[in-house]
C-alpha cells in the first residue's frame, strides 16, 4: 500500500508543479513593460503625402 500513496503524492506535486507554472508565467507578463512608440502611428494621409513628395522628386530628377 505505501508505493500506492507514493504515486498518489507524485500526482499531487506535479499538478502543482504544473499550476505554479501558469502562475510564473503570468506574473512574467504582467511584469513586460509595455512597447510605446515615438514614431506617429501612420494614418492614410501620411501615407499619401509621402506618396505625392516621392512623385515631386521624382520629376525633379528627371527635368535635371
């Protein structure tokens, strides 16, 4: 009877091997600071407006 409540005991610790687990890795992403950026978030605007300024240049290399 006692190697069955061995196994019993090991059952038991992995599970909470396994939780303190879940645990760890939670707490590790609250702990990741959070990514802020200090570029603008690109809008569709900008987008077009770097657009227009490529397309000016372009021109003026070619009348050079």
């Amino acid at each position: 009877m006692d190697v069955q409540k061995d196994d019993d005991e090991t059952v038991e610790t992995v599970q909470q091997d396994d939780d303190d687990d879940d645990e760890t890795a939670a707490i590790e992403d609250m702990e990741k600071p959070s990514v802020i950026s200090d570029q603008p978030k690109e809008t569709k605007d900008s987008r077009r407006k770097l657009q227009i300024k490529g397309e000016q240049n372009r021109k003026k290399r070619r009348e050079v």
